[in-house]
C-alpha cells in the first residue's frame, strides 16, 4: 500500500518544478469540505513563447523552475503548474483582498530580481488573473474559467499586471456580445478581407499578399483581429471564419483577370482544425476551381506551433496540400530552435520569420548571427523566406544581406482593404518574371525602358549585328576591369536565372569573360575560350575550397557568331550550357549564389577584357528548359535578314 501511495504522490507532481500538477490540484480542491471559501490566483508568463524560440527549450525550463519559487516564496499557499507556463495558486479565504493585491504585486515586482539572465527578464513579465471568495461548492472548472478570463484581461490591458475578476468582468461580457454577434456578422459580410503587400525589398516590387480578417462592425467600426481570434481559436467559430476568408480571396483573384497582378500568390491563415480533416485539400481545390483560380497562386499558412505538437500528421496534410498544387507555408517560424529538427522533413515552401524574432533578436550581434544562419539553412533547403514585420531601412539592409529579399511589414504597407491594396498593386507589381532585353543596337537601355548600362572605359564602338538592320557592341579589350560595360544588378533579383547572349568573339584569351556576374559568395562567368579550345561556364562558390564547376561546351573559333545561353535552376541546383540552340554542357549539384552584386559585360577582375562584339543580350529571372532555348534560337535564325553565322 505504501508504494502505491507513493506512485500516486508522485502522479500528481509536476516533474520540472516540484509543484503539484493539474491532476494534483483536482485531488486537493475534491477534498476541500464543501462550506469553504477559496480564492484563487491564475498566473501565466508574457512572452514565454519568445524565449524558447531564441534561447532554446533548456533555458525555458529553467526560467520555469525559477518562476516557480518565486511563485512558492511570495504565496506560501497551494500552487500547481497547470502545464507550460501557466500556473494555478488557491488560497484560503481568511486572506483578505489587500493581502491578495499585496502578493500580486510583489510578485510582479519580483519578476526582475530573480536569479536569471537579465536579457531574458527584459523579454518576459507575468499576467495575473484572480477571482475572490468562491464557494468550493462550485466545480473547480468554473472558479479556474473566471481566473483565466481576468487573466486574459490582464494581458490585453497591456501584461505585466493584475486584474481581480468582477462577475460582470469587461471581457466576460465583450467576448459573450461578440459570441452572440458573430455567426449573423459573418453572413451580413461584416468580416472583410484585407491583404497586406509582400514586397521584393532589392527591387521594391509586390510579390505577393497575405489575406487578414477585419471585422468592419456596424457600429463599432473596425475591429482588430486581437480583439476576436484568440476566442474564435477557443470556440471554434475560427474555422467558418478561415474558408469564409478562403473563400473570398479566391473570389476578389477571380477579378484580377487582366491585371499587371493577376497572378500574384495570396497567402491565407488557417486553423489547425481544418488539418484533421482528410477532405481539407480536395475542398481547398473545389473552391479554388470554382472561381477560376490555380492552387498553385493560393498558399496555405499553418503556425509553426501546429508542427511541432503534431508533426507527423501535419506533415502528411502538408505533402497532401501540395499535391494538388497548393503553397504551403510555416508562419511565425521563431529562431529555428523550435522546430529547426523539423525542418529536415518539412516539405513546406516557405518560411516567415516572426516579426518579434526579428525585432529581438537583430538588436544582437548572436541574435544577428542566428538569423543570418537560419536564412542560409532554409535557403539552402529550397525553401523561400518572407521577414514578417520590417519597419526600418536598416532592417531591410540587414535582412537582404542575410540573403532574404522578399518582406511583409508596416515600412511598405499596413493590411489594406481591396481597393486600397489593388491600387498599392497597380503601382508596384511587375511580372516577376520579367525579362530584360539589352539589344546593344546603338545603346546600352534595356528595350524596356526600366534599366541603363553604364560604360567603363573606351574604344567601344557599334558594329554590324547578327541582322541587316541591326548593330552590335565592339568590346576593344584591355586589362582587368578595363573597358566594360556594366548593367544594373537589379535586373538579376532571382535565384533561378537564364542568360542569353550573341558573341562574335575577334581574338581569344584564356578564361577572359564575355559576361560575369559577382555574388557575395562567389560568381557566375561565361568564357568563350577556357582550357584551348574549349568555352565554359565557370560557377565559384566560394564558400567551399573546391567549390568550381564548369559547364564545358565547343569551341569558338575567332570571327564567327554563336548564340551562348546559360540556365540555371536553383531548385534542383542545375546549370546547363548551350550554344546555338543545342546542349553543350550540363553540372548538376551546384550551389546557389544569390542576390547579385555586380554584372559586367566584356571582362572580370582576374583576366584581360573581352576583345570582340555582344549584342541581344536577355536576362530572365528564371529558369527555362530545352524546349524554349531552342525554340528561341530558331526564332532568330529563321528570321529573314538574319545573317547567318
């Protein structure tokens, strides 16, 4: 009988802290005699998300335990951690509201002399919640329901504080008007669709959106979604919410036929809840092709805390959703301590970093460092990154430098309403697809008309083209960096890219450089003669000591026109060579370079300048395959004053 005294003692302890668990106090409150008074005090930590998201899990527990007997040494009384970080403490009612109040407030004040690193109790602060002399003839339950919701008080008042619940408690009756509210809103319409811009931060173009609710109330104007999802989430109202915002940004795409921003992918929040249901992406899909709308532009956002409670299950949705061509997405991804051991089996197509990972963690140089590495390993596993909450310029030099280019946040917009957002869109979308053509037929402007070369150095003249009509740049050749032309970095702004480009070269020289492209890690060199006889294309990584690959093709020989085409896919880490419409080289597994530095024509740092012409030079800011590499030379050769080589 002893042991199995002891067995139950300790079934009813916490295992981290010592304090009795939420099992134990259900024990001691069901063996309270029933004339009894009680109050009861509901404790939950600010922000204790944050530090296990930064510090890790380990430095989580062990604030735990150091809260705990903080909570211990000022109570004195019966404290239960109910699990995670919300604590419970019961006392007897001889204890008068001053003492309560009185405690509370020590406490609070405590929270920043505990023995603890003192950059994590910058971050953290308590929110109490606490009801007063409760009959024990009430199920436990119900007392704990009055101190959560004085708590939740508490934390919306601004955290760091103590709110005693009065039976007609602010919250109780705004969260029952907005239960009583909320189905008629939502078939009145009264819930609307604002999208917030995703923006290219090197090229300041829109890239995409994320859709947010806004409950646009009759009377009380626009409420912020603070103000109702946390107790959707608990009611489960969340889930008719989400497809209704599904719904309706399948509807708006539908009328973006035509638009510079058709085609934009739409980003939408959705519950845990939906991803229990198989059917999810087939309904997903049904709505999506009522409308008239690609999977493929719709991306499912899911929080990272859904991983990590349920990562197998949540992983078989996610390769599901991308099945039937759907972006999938983690939000809220921390520092990558959280769910970093996730990220290996996580076929997700982007990760959005926290907008309070970043705003706590860049004020650091290790905050620095961690970011830096969490981008680089996420890139590194194809998945693109968004930065969630830029509002400053530093921040957008910090984060492209970390190799990120895409952000959301109050800098380029807040959440717009539709007609808000489409005008935004109209201004800053381009296809992000975009080519750019320099001709190099008398000038060095893109036939666009958005970008400009530059020229360094002299002797350039324009000559006979590859058509009657037409002219190509003359290269005069010189030392390192003599004698080029530069183009904007920004019209290379993707990982994926092809180059296309006519070369007549006039004289040869080792490894000299038609076209270089320098990247921060390295760079990206088209080479009309490599080893003799031989041209290439010569990828440096130079994060590797063995990091070169060539892409070796036929050669050129002096005098003669060749149309040299370079893909590359930074998916499935290919580069493939071709001259003249025809495959001459192809490396697989070479490491991405990204965000261009600088593109020269006609040389590079190391070896003499080009000596020779280049006309039709065409940036594409993705990679193309076989078919349309071939079908463009043909487009050129068929041509009837094209001259032929």
């Amino acid at each position: 009988m002893e042991n199995k005294s002891n067995s139950q003692n300790l079934a009813s302890l916490d295992y981290l802290t010592g304090l009795v668990n939420r099992r134990g106090i259900y024990e001691y409150y069901s063996n309270l005699d029933k004339d009894k008074h009680i109050h009861a005090m509901f404790i939950d930590i600010d922000n204790f998300k944050r530090v296990n998201d930064i510090y890790g899990h380990s430095i989580g527990d062990k604030l735990l335990v150091c809260i705990s007997q903080l909570i211990s040494e000022h109570t004195n009384s019966f404290a239960a951690r109910m699990g995670g970080d919300e604590y419970v403490v019961l006392f007897d009612a001889h204890h008068s509201e001053e003492a309560i109040v009185d405690i509370s407030e020590k406490m609070l004040a405590g929270m920043q002399n505990i023995n603890f690193r003192k950059d994590i109790l910058s971050l953290v602060s308590l929110s109490i919640g606490i009801v007063m002399n409760q009959s024990v003839t009430q199920q436990l339950d119900d007392i704990l329901a009055k101190c959560d919701a004085a708590m939740y008080q508490a934390k919306y008042d601004g955290k760091n504080r103590y709110t005693i619940y009065k039976e007609y408690d602010k919250t109780i009756e705004i969260n029952r008007n907005i239960e009583l509210e909320m189905e008629d809103a939502l078939k009145n319409g009264e819930f609307q669709v604002y999208f917030q811009p995703k923006v290219n931060m090197i090229t300041s173009d829109l890239y995409g959106a994320e859709a947010l609710s806004r409950w646009v109330h009759p009377v009380d104007g626009v409420r912020p979604p603070m103000a109702y999802i946390p107790l959707f989430e608990k009611n489960g109202f969340i889930s008719k919410l989400d497809m209704h915002v599904y719904e309706e940004v399948c509807r708006i795409k539908s009328t973006w036929v035509g638009k510079t921003y058709e085609h934009i992918p739409v980003s939408v929040n959705m519950s845990r809840l939906h991803l229990y249901d198989r059917l999810f992406p087939e309904t997903l899909l049904k709505i999506a092709y009522a409308h008239g709308i690609s999977p493929k532009e719709l991306e499912i956002e899911i929080t990272e805390s859904v991983f990590i409670k349920d990562s197998t299950e949540m992983i078989l949705m996610v390769n599901r959703l991308r099945k039937y061509g759907f972006l999938v997405s983690i939000d809220d991804f921390g520092s990558g301590f959280s769910a970093l051991n996730l990220l290996k089996d996580l076929p997700v197509d982007t990760i959005k970093l926290d907008r309070e990972f970043l705003h706590v963690s860049s004020n650091t140089v290790r905050g620095k460092k961690v970011i830096r590495n969490v981008i680089s390993m996420c890139r590194d596993l194809k998945m693109d990154v968004v930065t969630e909450g830029i509002e400053t310029k530093e921040q957008i030099d910090f984060i492209t430098s970390c190799g990120c280019p895409i952000a959301q946040g109050y800098f380029y917009s807040p959440p717009l309403p539709v007609k808000e957002f489409e005008d935004f869109a109209e201004e800053y979308s381009k296809n992000p697809h975009l080519s750019h053509n320099f001709r190099l037929n008398g000038s060095l402007a893109s036939e666009d008309g958005l970008f400009e070369g530059q020229f360094v150095g002299e002797g350039f003249e324009y000559r006979q083209g590859i058509f009657k009509e037409s002219k190509a740049l003359y290269f005069p050749g010189g030392a390192f960096e003599e004698n080029n032309v530069l183009l904007p970095e920004t019209v290379l702004v993707n990982d994926s890219f092809t180059i296309s480009m006519w070369l007549k070269p006039e004289a040869l020289h080792s490894w000299t450089c038609a076209a270089y492209i320098k990247y921060e890690t390295g760079f990206c060199a088209i080479v009309p003669q490599a080893w003799e006889g031989v041209s290439s294309t010569r990828v440096r990584d130079s994060r590797d000591i063995n990091g070169w690959y060539d892409a070796s093709g036929a050669p050129l020989q002096v005098g003669a026109w060749y149309h040299y085409v370079v893909t590359y896919n930074a998916k499935n880490e290919t580069l493939i060579a071709f001259i003249n419409g025809e495959v001459v080289g192809i490396v697989e597994n070479v490491p991405t370079n990204r965000y261009a530095k600088q593109i020269r024509l006609g040389g590079d740092p190391y070896q003499p300048s080009y000596q020779g012409c280049i006309t039709e030079i065409v940036i594409y800011n993705e990679a193309k395959d076989y078919d349309f590499v071939h079908e463009l030379h043909r487009r050129y050769t068929d041509r009837e004053n094209f001259l032929g080589f």
